[in-house]
C-alpha cells in the first residue's frame, strides 16, 4: 500500500483512533449501477475534459436534495440525527451533460446560527478517495465555530464511497499481496512480482468498476462541486480543502474563478510537481519528519536513520511472525510513516520501533493496518483503491522501471529509509494503468478569484512546506494568500491555534491576512 498520496488530516492518537476512512461501498464488491448509468465504458478511454463544457440542463441544475436521516457506515456509528445525507446526480462525463449521470452523496449539519447564516461550508479531507460523509460528523466538533453560521457538507467526491467507489480487488487479494510483495525489490524476480502485482490491481479497477474508471479525474470533481454549490443554493462556493483537498480546490478555483467564495487550502500538494517531484518532495518531507522526531528523543538524526534502515533491511530478509501473520518491510515503513503525520504520534514511534528491534512486531504492524484501512477481522475499506484509481485518471505519466531505478540513488541520499520505496513507488503507482491519465501537472491559476488562504507547515512530510508556496503563487497576485506554520504534522488547523484563528476569521468575517503571515 503506497504512502506517495496518502493524505488525510486524522491523525493517528493513541493506539489507535477512527481515522481516514471506514469503508467505502458498504462490503460492496462493485458499484451499483443506476438506470441512467451506460454500458461499461472501454478502459482504454482517455478522461474527456475539454477546456469548455456544454451548460448543464435544468434538470440536474434544478435538483433538490431530499435530505434524510443518515444510516451508519460500514464500520462506526451512525451519524447523529442533526445530521442528514442526500445524494444528487452529476453528469458522468461533464462533455456530455444530458447524458448517463452518477451520484455524488452529500452530508450536511445545518448552520445552528440561522440568523447569522452565511451559507454552505464544503470539505474534502483528501486522499484522494477520503469520504467526507464519513469523516465530517467524526471531525464536526473541530468545526463546531464555523457549523454555527455554515451548513457543514461533505460529500463523497465521485469514485469514492457512496458516488460509484471504485473497487479493485477483494479482501484475500489485498492480503496476499500486502504479504507478498517486496515495496523495494532487490532482484529481478522482485521486481517482476512488483510490477505484477501493481498491473493486476489496475486490471482488477477495470473490471469491477470500468464505468466510472475513466471519469474519475479531479477535473470531473471540481465540476462535480460547482453543480453541488448550485443545487444548495449557494452563489459563491465556501470550500475547506485538506492535503488532495487542496488540489482539487485549486482545480475549481482555476476552472471557476467567478465563482470562489471563502476557499482554505491546508497541507497543500505541490500544484507544479510531476510524478517524480511528487515523490522527491515527499521523500524529503518524509526525512525531515524523521529527523525532527529523532532530534526530539535526543538521537543524533544521522545515527538514528541509519538505525531505522538496518532494522527495515533486516525485516526485508528476516519478516517478523505476529501470530499467523508477518511484519514484512514495507508493512514496517508504513507503520514509521504514519506516525510521522503528527508530532503527537511521536511516542508511539518510540515504542514501536523499540519493539521492532527486540522481535516484537505488533505495534508496527497495527499501525500499518491502520494507514492500510484495514480492521481486525481482516477487511479492508477501499479508500486506496480509489485513491490510485483518482491519482492516475489525474497523471498522464506512466514512469518505467528503469526511470525509478534510476532515480534510487538520489532517493537514498535523500532518504536511507524512505528513498528506494518513493523512487520505486514511480513506476510501480500507475504501472499498465487501462486509463490513460489527464494532464503532467494541474492547473492552479486562478485570475480574478476572491482570495484563497493557502496554509503550509513547515515540517509537513506529506506534503511538504514548499508545496504551498508554490500554491500560492500558482494562484496569482492577490489571489493566493501564503500563511506559514511553523511546526509539525500534516494540516495546521485545529493543531494550531494561530492559524485556527485566522481560519476561523477569514471563514466567518471574510478577514484576510497578510500574505507571508506566520504561526508558531
């Protein structure tokens, strides 16, 4: 399971919280087709987004959700009865708007401020392939200022959840590769398996979800939010996107420059970045983290890292047994990551590693199940499939083995630890993918749009401070507006108060701070 875009807010406390998703289709092994849903697309079709789209019809314009009482997803509780779901239909191709649609599932909790209203606050946690009906009522009391004059909405963005997730292999299938593919291999025997297994997945996609499979771009989205803005009856588009969340809200930005309301980017994803620089920023990102936790348990961070990589080289030859299962490698660097996305996690990195080192691999291992959406009974939730299935409908690039080869003596400098598993990740992300992706790079430039708060961290490791830099300036002069925070973790709000504060300010005053404003 890949780190490279992994990028929720929820952060792991304790061992271990509810955290980025719980299931996507309720155990669903593809997705329910519609009446108005087409025969089962080519899957070699490239995503069809022209710089111009027909209008939409009245009929998908003119929608009023019918909102009713929420049922409980497939792992947690049920959502309190202030909060209400609905689903609206959205063009499946948005080149062909009166043709097939799909859904997009909403949640919403309504402003308890009536009279002070301002109108509909929409979230998107990231991923890609989070679903915000999951996540919002879990995270709504961080929110609880802003639900006094917003309506709080999440949605599910389509391929995700309740809009046609995509499904890509079975629970079984999950498990064997996850237990049997080196994430780094060493021999070409490895590597054969790895770019097997990585092409299997993709043709599974294919199969179980080839209708919406071609559409599942951010693009797609972003229109996708601006049909929602209007069937809730707002004018302008408020909007709170977190890591992927910030991509797709620099795409509608872009696209829908006339129509930005109060818009906030959190952890920001490098909009100039290709395949590559993706993953050179988070092997950088991911370091620097590592560095900054060794540095505060007072081990040297050189000395630290070369220690962490001896114990993942050993667990490359020598898995740990944890009941009937292993702690292979990359299922190690999965469970280290994780706790890298909050400083409040450092602890339990001290723990587990020290276990690891005496022969006891369950700490990791939990952890690495829980980045991997998977729970105790051996079932695992589908935000990774989505997830793959959004990032390469996204990404024409299709890097080779030998290209991320070559990348790995760069990636290890970087990276003793992190750097052959990201190099590798290149080629390995989207190997033989049946939809050809979109574009290199996104397109973030937004001139004309009301001002986007564009908030970085400085010791972000998914996605690293410099992302939001380069965010902001994408969005042009007077339209993105830079705050730094200066800290750790991946998402500032509601981690720091300062940059809380100004949020808040900005969401319910319209206040906009200076650009280049600092936290710490």
């Amino acid at each position: 399971m890949s780190i490279r875009v992994r990028m929720t807010v929820l952060a792991v406390t304790g061992l271990l919280v509810a955290g980025c998703t719980s299931g996507g289709n309720d155990g669903a092994t593809t997705a329910a087709p519609s009446a108005t849903t087409p025969p089962p697309a080519t899957t070699d079709a490239k995503p069809s987004e022209p710089a111009a789209v027909p209008p939409l019809p009245a009929a998908l314009t003119g929608q009023r959700p019918d909102w009713k009482r929420c049922e409980a997803p497939e792992s947690g509780q049920r959502p309190g009865p202030e909060w209400r779901c609905a689903t609206v239909k959205v063009p499946l191709d948005h080149a062909k708007p009166e043709g097939a649609t799909t859904p997009v599932a909403l949640i919403r909790k309504e402003a308890t401020d009536k009279g002070g209203r301002i109108g509909s606050l929409l979230f998107n946690f990231g991923g890609p392939g989070a679903s915000g009906v999951d996540i919002l009522p879990q995270a709504a009391a961080e929110y609880a200022k802003l639900g006094e004059r917003y309506d709080l909405v999440g949605f599910d963005p389509r391929g995700v959840g309740g809009s046609a997730g995509v499904v890509c292999r079975d629970d079984a299938e999950q498990a064997a590769a996850e237990a049997s593919v080196d994430l780094t291999p060493d021999t070409a025997a490895e590597e054969a398996a790895y770019l097997k297994d990585n092409t299997a997945f993709g043709a599974g996609c294919a199969r179980r979800s080839a209708t919406v499979l071609p559409h599942t771009t951010t693009t797609a989205t972003a229109r996708d939010l601006d049909l929602v803005r209007q069937v809730l009856g707002d004018d302008k588009l408020h909007y709170f996107g977190m890591s992927y969340g910030t991509q797709l809200g620099g795409t509608y930005a872009h696209l829908f420059p006339a129509n930005v309301g109060r818009l906030v980017l959190d952890a920001v994803v490098d909009p100039t970045a290709d395949t590559a620089g993706h993953a050179r920023h988070q092997t950088i990102g991911f370091q620097r983290a590592l560095d900054n936790y060794l540095k505060s348990t007072g081990e040297d961070p050189k000395a630290g890292t070369r220690r962490i990589a001896r114990l993942l080289k050993k667990l490359d030859r020598e898995p740990l047994s944890v009941g009937d299962r292993r702690l292979t490698e990359g299922l190690a660097l999965t469970g280290i990551a994780v706790t890298l996305y909050g400083q409040s996690n450092w602890p339990l990195l001290t723990q587990a590693l020290a276990d690891a080192e005496k022969g006891r691999g369950g700490t990791l291992l939990e952890l690495a199940d829980y980045y991997n959406d998977r729970d105790a009974k051996g079932h695992y939730a589908t935000q990774s499939h989505s997830q793959r299935a959004i990032s390469c409908a996204d990404s024409s690039e299709r890097p080779t083995a030998a290209e991320a080869k070559a990348l790995i003596p760069e990636f290890r400098g970087l990276s003793p630890v992190f750097g052959a598993f990201l190099a590798w990740d290149t080629a390995g992300w989207c190997a033989n993918w049946p939809v050809k992706g979109e574009r290199s790079t996104p397109e973030a430039s937004a001139p004309g749009a009301a001002p986007i708060l564009v908030v970085g961290t400085t010791g972000d490791p998914a996605t690293p401070y410099e992302g939001a830099e380069k965010m902001a300036k994408e969005l042009g002069d007077g339209v993105g507006i830079l705050v730094t925070n200066k800290g750790e973790g991946h998402g500032a709000y509601g981690t720091s108060p300062c940059v809380t504060k100004k949020v808040d300010a900005y969401f319910l005053k319209g206040t906009v701070p200076a650009y280049g404003t600092t936290c710490s």
